[in-house]
C-alpha cells in the first residue's frame, strides 16, 4: 500500500500535446504542481480551489478533456481528494461522467447556483471527508520516510 501511495505521489500533472490549448488548465496545472511538491497537503492545495471551482463551473467542457490524460496516470484518485479538499462535490467521474447525458445523484444544486453533497461534507469518493485524506496522506509520508532513514542506519553499519 505504501509503495502505491508513493506512486500515486510521484505521477506527474502533463498535458497531451492534443490538449495543449486548454485555457482552464493554464493556472491549474501549475497550482497543482506546487500543491505536488507538498504532498497534495489541504492548505497546499487550497490556492487552487477558486481555479479548480470556476473551471468545474463555468468551463466543464475544458475540465472534463483532461480526464483522459487523469484516467491514463491512474490521477483520477489524486484529482477526487483534491475536488474534495475545495469542497466541489463529486468525483472526476461524476463531474466528467464518459456519457455526458448522465447525470449524478451524488450532487444537488442549491438555490445560491454551488454545488453541495447531500451530507454537506466534501467527500473524496472513498466516503471518506477530504480533510482525513490529507492527513492520512501526510502520515503515510512520514512513516515512509522514517522507514527509509531507519534502513539506511541500518545498512551503514
């Protein structure tokens, strides 16, 4: 599982020279390359919400032609944990879903035109709140890190 989390970690957020020209993605993609290097942390990634919720909003087309690239780097779950953490309900394949027809009933409109989840909590599609995500995160970060310096102590002696 640890190996997973570090892989997860380490993919990086390109664009395909198909969708270079994804105007929403322009602010995004750095944003969430910064959010990266800090290990997708909450407030690391909270400067990207207002991009990543007017994206959602108001250029979904455009944020939805990214989900191949996403899907292809197995960043789906890195994305769900981030559109959980700005608290814009739904998953990349709810909010993206391959049949545009569909609908999702994980989400509802309220009268003030945001998006809220039934249960008010921002969820990352695993059912757990986002904030739990973060932190699970970070502690796996840790432990991994301590077991690294632990074997290298080890092998030096």
């Amino acid at each position: 599982m640890v190996v997973g989390m570090l892989l997860i970690l380490s993919l990086p957020i390109t664009r395909s020279s198909a969708q270079q020209d994804n105007s929403c993605w322009t602010g995004i993609i750095p944003c969430l390359e910064t959010a990266k290097a800090q290990f997708y942390a909450p407030v690391a990634i909270q400067p990207c919400c207002p991009l990543l919720s007017a994206a959602v909003n108001n250029q979904r087309a455009c944020f939805c032609n990214f989900k191949a690239d996403l899907v292809s780097q197995q960043g789906d779950t890195i994305m769900n944990g981030i559109l959980g953490t700005c608290g814009i309900p739904g998953t990349f394949g709810t909010l993206c879903p391959d049949n545009p027809s569909s609908t999702s009933s994980a989400t509802t409109s309220t009268p003030s035109g945001t998006m809220s989840t039934p249960s008010g909590n921002p969820s990352t599609g695993s059912g757990l709140p986002a904030k739990f995500i973060g932190v699970i995160v970070a502690v796996v970060v840790v432990v991994v890190v301590a077991l690294l310096v632990l074997l290298f102590i080890y092998c030096r002696r």
